[in-house]
C-alpha cells in the first residue's frame, strides 16, 4: 500500500486538478462569460497555482516524509474547494462589481476560487516522488512513472468531465463527487501505518 497510495493519490490528484479547472469555465460564464479572456485567467492561475504547489510539495517532502501525510495533503486540496460549493456565486458576484473588466475580473475570481485548491493539489506529485524514491540511483524512473500517472489522470478528468460528466450531472454535483472520492482515498492514506521515508 505504501507503494500503492502514492500512484493512486498523484493519478487522482491530476484527474481533480483537470475536472475543477474545466468546471471553473462553468462557473465564471455567467458572471464573466467564456471569451478566450476568461478561459486565459482560469488556465494562468492553475498554472501559477501548481508551480507553487510543486516548490512547495518538493520543500514539504524533505521533513519526515510519509503516506499519511500524503493523505492529508489530499484532504485538504479537497477540503479548499468546499467554499466554491458554499460561497462560489456571492464571490464571483462580488469581484465583478469590484473589477467589471472580464479580463482582471476573471483573473482575481479565478485566484480567488482555485488558487488554494490548486496550489495544494501541486504538492501532492513531488511529495508523492519523495516517498517512492529510497535509491538515488531510480530516482528518473520513480519520477518518470509518477508523472505519467498524474498526467494520465489529468487527461482522464478533462476527456470524462467535458465529455459525460457535464452532460448528467449539475456542476455542485460533480464538485461533490470529486470531494467524496478524495475524501475516501485520503482518508486510506492518513490511516496507513508505517515508519517515516528517511530523509
């Protein structure tokens, strides 16, 4: 499992960065509308988001790295999202009387709602290297199968959220399913027992 985990949380953490980044285009249209303005601020604040995320994840990983933080770093990616469900429209009402230009207005709703959720779903693929590589020497292919799972799952939750999930499901219901799920396999993690990866 201490093998495991890690593939599944950074292929799940990818499959939830690419479902909430198209949902967050769902969520802007109405207040912002879906012009390559918008679509251009959602994708810079994800971008910036996960660079810090990744810097932050690589730093986080040199202190006493094990699975059940991994879990954790998971739960609390999941739980950020939860004022998107509560508060989405009174913070995206409130930034376009703030700043009406489509332009920074989405730039800041878009800070506003996914910067957080973003940012520590980028810790999860470094973290998540540090405690699959104990030999210097496959360092590049611990790294190199983990990216590919996380990418993979990225490319999964764009194909299955703009293709079906959009298509039967409301948008909250969907943000709801991908918390449950995280939820389920973050908390698998942080009940893992085991000694610490040593640094």
């Amino acid at each position: 499992m201490r093998i495991l985990l890690p593939y599944l949380i950074a292929g799940w953490s990818g499959f939830f960065v690419m479902a909430v980044e198209l949902l967050g285009g769902r969520l802007l249209a109405p207040t912002f509308g879906s012009s390559i303005y918008v679509w251009g601020a959602i994708i810079t604040i994800f971008m910036l988001a996960l660079s810090l995320g990744y810097l932050a994840g690589g730093r986080y990983s040199m202190h006493a790295p094990n699975v059940r933080r991994l879990g954790a770093l998971l739960l609390i990616a999941a739980a950020t999202v939860v004022p998107i469900l509560l508060f989405g429209e009174a913070m995206l009402d409130a930034v376009a009387i703030a700043v009406p230009d489509p332009r920074f207005g989405s730039l800041l709703a878009s800070l506003a709602l996914f910067g957080v959720p973003t940012f520590f779903s980028g810790m999860i693929s470094p973290y998540a290297v540090r405690l699959l590589v104990h030999d210097p020497r496959n360092a590049g292919r611990h790294a190199g199968q983990l990216y590919f799972v996380s990418t993979f799952g990225s490319a999964a939750g764009t194909l299955l959220t703009s293709f079906y999930f959009v298509l039967i499901l409301e948008v909250n219901q969907i943000l709801i399913s991908l918390l449950a799920i995280s939820a389920v396999i973050g908390m698998t993690a942080v009940m893992q027992k085991g000694d610490e990866v040593q640094a």
